[in-house]
C-alpha cells in the first residue's frame, strides 16, 4: 500500500519524505488555506516547492466546477510539473473532465468519494485515482471502510485499473485497516503514519537492552 500526506505543510511533507516511507501528496482547497496559502501565484508556487520536496504524486485540486474551465485549470496544473495528478470533484462535469484528461494522459484523482457507484463512474471514466473519504462517513455514523470494501471487490470483478486511494484517514487503525482491505493508497496526516511505530514493548524492550550493554560496558 501506498503512503501519501494529507498536508499542505511542507514541514511535514519534509518529515514524512525523510522517513522514507513516503509514495506521494494530496492537498486540497480546505489545506491549502489552513497553510496560509492564498492567491493564485503563491497556490501555484506551492504545488511546485511541494513536488520539489517529495519523490512522488502530488494532488492538486480545480477550484472550478464546469467542464470547459475544469480542462484548463486542471491543464495547466499539469503542466506545472510531472509529478502532478489533477484532483477532481466527483460532479456530473467532473466525470466528463476526468475522461477528457485520461484521453489526453493526464493523470487524475477523484475526489469526494462517498458511494460505490460514484467510485465505478470514476473507474469507467479512466480516473487514476479515486478517493473515498472514509473519515467523514465515519463522522456520520456511516462505515467508511465498508465502502472501501465495496470498491476494492467491484474493482477486482473487473480489473479496473483505477487505484483505490483510502482519503480523509484520521487515525492509525484506519491506515491498519485499510491495508487489511486492500486498499492501494492511503492518505492521511502525519501522525497516522507516525502513530504505526509505537509499540509499549519496543520501548521496554530497547529499554533493557541498552540497560544491559552499559552494564557489561560501561
Ligand atoms: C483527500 O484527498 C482529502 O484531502 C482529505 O483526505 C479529506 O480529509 P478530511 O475529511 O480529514 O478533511
């Protein structure tokens, strides 16, 4: 399974990719303002210093909800760099657009995933990636990772290519489970990714064996 950041930050973005365990970047509107990450040159400039930053996908959302506008903003955001995957709504003109840039080689990520029939319609119209959020099903007492499920079963019985990118993970065991599933990518913050070291035995265990080697040693 894939391990992208669910950040704008690059601090963060430059801890993950130090750890090397990272495959890539979903960014999103929401994020990117939480960074402080305003205007269309500085929003621009972002998305390159993050691909400069990170040996894998980067995803960069339109902000734009037609077809005609969602070509040439998502066009020129691939533009910008190779490691750039277009992020796009799942919305009636979203599907034509994600079908236009798969035509044209321009990877894609479909965003605002919540049912297994609009991750089929990501599938058939080329997505690269589709990504159910399984954090904010979750939030409204519905189970995100069923859907994962669903999705990863409807993908095998006909070999869509499509990647299953398991977004708005909140927590630890969501990465856990996900892997379970099978899910090909994950995406999350940091701390999910950190959160997968931490065992009380390994500390006591390392514990003792340093104890143990200062006491033959000094
Ligand atoms: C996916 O690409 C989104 O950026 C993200 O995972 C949403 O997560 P949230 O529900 O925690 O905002």
């Amino acid at each position: 399974m894939k391990f992208f950041i669910d950040t704008a930050n690059l601090d963060q973005i430059k801890e993950a990719q130090a750890l090397g365990v990272l495959d890539g970047v979903t960014t999103n509107p929401s994020l990117m303002a939480k960074e402080g990450i305003t205007g269309h040159d500085n929003i621009i400039q972002h998305y390159v210093n993050i691909c400069e930053a990170v040996d894998g996908d980067v995803s960069a959302e339109v902000v734009s909800t037609t077809f005609d506008e969602m070509v040439a903003e998502g066009e020129a955001l691939a533009a910008l760099h190779p490691q750039i995957v277009v992020k796009v709504p799942m919305i009636k003109d979203g599907v034509k657009a994600l079908r236009y840039f798969t035509d044209k080689g321009i990877r894609t990520n479909c965003t605002l995933v919540f049912s297994a029939g609009q991750a089929l319609l990501a599938a058939k119209a080329g997505a690269t990636y589709v990504s159910p959020f399984i954090g904010r099903l979750d939030d409204i007492s519905t189970d995100g990772l069923n859907l994962i499920a669903e999705i990863r079963q409807i993908y095998d019985n006909y070999g869509f290519e499509t990647q299953i990118l398991a977004a708005s993970v909140r927590h630890t065991m969501h990465v856990i489970d996900c892997a379970k599933i099978g899910a090909d990518v994950m995406t999350g913050p940091l701390s999910a990714i950190e959160g997968l070291l931490k065992h009380p035995l390994t500390d006591i265990g390392l514990e003792k064996f340093l104890a143990d080697y200062r006491k033959g040693n000094g």
